[in-house]
C-alpha cells in the first residue's frame, strides 16, 4: 500500500504545481492582455495624431496655395484688362471680355475669403477631433452655403464660355440674316 499512496500524493502534487502554473500563466495572460489593449490604444492615438497632422498640413498647403494663387490672379487680369481696353479700340467687343475679366475679379476677391474661413473652420474641426480625418470624406462634406446672391453669380460666372460661344453663335446668325445690321 505504500506505493499507492505515494502515487497518490506524487499525482496530487503534480496536480497543485499544475493547477499553480495555471493560474500564473493565466494572470500572466490578463496582465499581457490589458498590456496590449494600453498599447494598442496609444498606437491608434498615435496614428489619429498623425493623421489629424496630415490633414491639417494639407489644409494649410490648400489655403497657401489659394492665396499665392489668389494673390498672382489680381495682377494678371488687371494687366489683361488693360490689354483688353486698348484692343477696344480696334475690336469693341474686347470691351465685353473686359467686363468678363472684372466680373470675374470681383468674384473670385468675394468667394476666397469665405472658402478660407471654411477652411480654417475644418481645420479647427480636424484638431479637436469632430471632422473626419481623410480629405476625401472632407471634399464630400456638404459644404456651407455661401450667400445666395454669390452662388448665383459665380454660377453665371462659370457658364460665361457657355453664354459667349451661344452669344457668338446668335450673332452670327444675325450677321447671316440680315448683313446690314453688321454694318450699322
């Protein structure tokens, strides 16, 4: 009977050191556990952080980009208009593109500083975490409304080639019906 109780108490050990192992390994895997959700919760604020810096960086690139744009349009239509006055004496209807040119310059100086201030609202968006982090879902954002007498001009404004080629168009027809009024 001496070996079947030292087989017992061998096997009853065996079973304790088993269990206690167990139970190190598994508060072991709790610990490793609530590690990798720590860590996994910095590595996603890190990669946010960074992606919020990303887009703010791109904001700002799209908003410099404007103003030196914005900043080099004024000059050049104002030296075009010029140029266009002085081609008015010869043709009068570079009159009608000089009017173009000055629609569209006072356009573009109404609509830039609202499309800076959105931006730089988005911008403020992005850093504390209330707009979406991708440009794309930016760019897809309803965007706001601009004051409604804007959007009309503007609109007009980018039909004008539309509108100059029909004018054209109905001129011609004009000229082709009835030569005289050409002349007139």
């Amino acid at each position: 009977m001496f070996g079947e109780n030292d087989l017992v108490d061998n096997l009853s050990r065996d079973l304790d050191r088993a269990r206690g192992k167990r139970d190190v390994l598994a508060s072991d895997v709790t610990t490793l556990t609530a590690q990798i959700a720590e860590i996994e919760a910095r590595l996603s604020e890190e990669k946010k952080r960074r992606e919020r810096n990303h887009v703010l960086g791109e904001i700002e690139a799209i908003k410099k980009r404007i103003i030196q744009t914005a900043s080099a349009f004024a000059p050049v239509v104002s030296e075009l208009c010029e140029a266009t006055e002085m081609a008015a004496a010869v043709v009068p209807e570079a009159r009608e593109l000089n009017n173009f040119l000055s629609s569209v310059a006072t356009e573009v100086e109404t609509v830039v500083d609202p499309l800076l201030r959105e931006l730089d609202r988005r911008a403020d968006a992005v850093r504390v975490g209330h707009a979406a982090l991708d440009l794309s879902c930016l760019a897809n954002e309803a965007p706001t409304e601009l004051p409604k007498d804007n959007n009309d001009r503007l609109l007009r404004l980018l039909r004008f080639p539309i509108w100059l080629s029909r004018s054209k168009e109905v001129e011609k027809r004009e000229t082709a019906e009835n030569p005289h009024s050409a002349a007139a």
